[in-house]
C-alpha cells in the first residue's frame, strides 16, 4: 500500500515490481505454473476409480492432485507449501477442465491438541470427501464449502497428529502473494472466476434447482510419481 492506496503486483511492469521489492513496499508473488494442468480425461478417470465413487448418484466430481508439478515448481520430488503446485479438475459427463491450485496450508505452524489456540496448521488428509457443497465462503462469495460432512486432517506437531471434525476446509480463491490457505484447498486467482462458474453450471445442468443442496465429492490424491 502507498499513501493509502492497494498495490496490485500483478498491474505493475517488471521495472515498477523490481524497484518496489527492493523497497519492500509489496511481498514476493507465489510461485504459479506458466501452463494449467495436462491430463487426459480417461487418465483423470483412471486415477479415481480405486476411490469406487457412484458416477450416477455423483455425476460431478472435483478432483485434487497434491504434488502434480513435483519436480518443476518449488523443490524437486518435494510437495511444498505456499505455492501452486497442485491441480484441481472439474469432472462431469459433459467436461473435464484443470486449473492451477494449492492443496496445503500455505504456512507451517506445530501445535497440539485441538484449542483454537494451541493447534498445528491442518493439511487435509488424501481420500475420497464427501463434505463440500455450493455455498459462501466467509460470507462473501460462492465457493465450495464444507458443510456436508466431516474430515480427517494432520495436523503440524513434534509428531504430526490426526484430527477429524468440522474445519471450514473450503475450496475457494487464493491470493497473488500468498496461497491464502489454513488448509483449504485454493486455486490461482486468475483462474477462479472460470472454476467456479463452470462447476456452478454443471451442476444446475445435472441436478437443476438443487444444485446447490447437493453433496459434491472431493478427491484428493497425493503424486508419488504417477503422473
């Protein structure tokens, strides 16, 4: 902010990002990709037929891949936090469309217990989720919310521990300088806008005015080298 006004660092040439770095009048932009996700739909399907989802109950699906840019963005075959390293898709029987995204928190933090105050940052665990709908994130726009469901996290600690209940792990819009996550699962701000219209019709197109009443399973599934 200078005299009080936003900087947006993605309006701003390389000379004007260089200089006000250098002044440290705005952060460092996350790492993102150059290009979205490239995986065929029949691999996409491939990839989530061990989870034995009921495509017929479940016809929209969204789809995480945590690690899919492993050894291109941030440490090679490491899965990093705070930057878009990950994928999320959209599949439906009519589409499949990839976008960049972040899977994790965007920050390490340990803890223990479960208090509000004492808890280790949460990194939602791999599997099949039957917890997210349409509705509001914060109260401010249309996201993906959990409101369906419980899920099951690992949390930071000395050692990392398991915890299951109601977190707001929400599928929402990340940031420019920051992946705007507490174990949410975010994607790349210019991409968010088409994410969460195309999910928003394909679900009016499949479940007509209880698109946004209906479960939308969320699968996350961890790249060990498989893709």
């Amino acid at each position: 902010m200078t005299n009080g006004v936003p900087i947006k660092p993605y309006l701003l040439s390389g000379k004007e990002r260089r200089v006000l770095k250098r002044l440290k009048l705005i952060p460092m932009p996350v790492s993102v990709p150059q290009t979205k996700p490239r995986l065929p739909s029949a691999d996409l399907k491939k990839a989530t037929k061990p989870f034995n989802i009921d495509r017929n109950t479940y016809p929209l699906i969204i789809v995480g891949i945590r690690g899919y840019y492993l050894n291109s963005q941030g440490e090679s075959g490491k899965n990093d936090r705070g930057i878009y390293d990950d994928a999320l898709f959209i599949d439906s029987p009519f589409t499949t469309a990839s976008y960049n995204a972040n899977t994790d928190p965007s920050k390490f933090r340990k803890g223990r217990g479960t208090a509000e105050a004492t808890k280790g940052m949460a990194k939602l665990n791999a599997g099949v989720w039957y917890a997210h709908q349409f509705g509001l994130h914060r109260n401010k726009y249309l996201a993906l919310v959990q409101t369906k469901g419980e899920l099951t996290v690992t949390r930071d600690g000395a050692p990392d521990y398991s915890d299951t209940g109601y977190f707001g792990i929400n599928i929402h819009k990340g940031g420019y300088n920051s992946t705007s996550s507490l174990g949410c699962q975010t994607i790349y701000p210019p991409q968010w806008d088409s994410f969460i219209n195309l999910a928003a019709d394909q679900a009016k197109r499949l479940f007509g005015n209880k698109w946004n009443k209906v479960v939308i399973p969320y699968v996350l599934i961890e790249n060990t080298g498989q893709f």
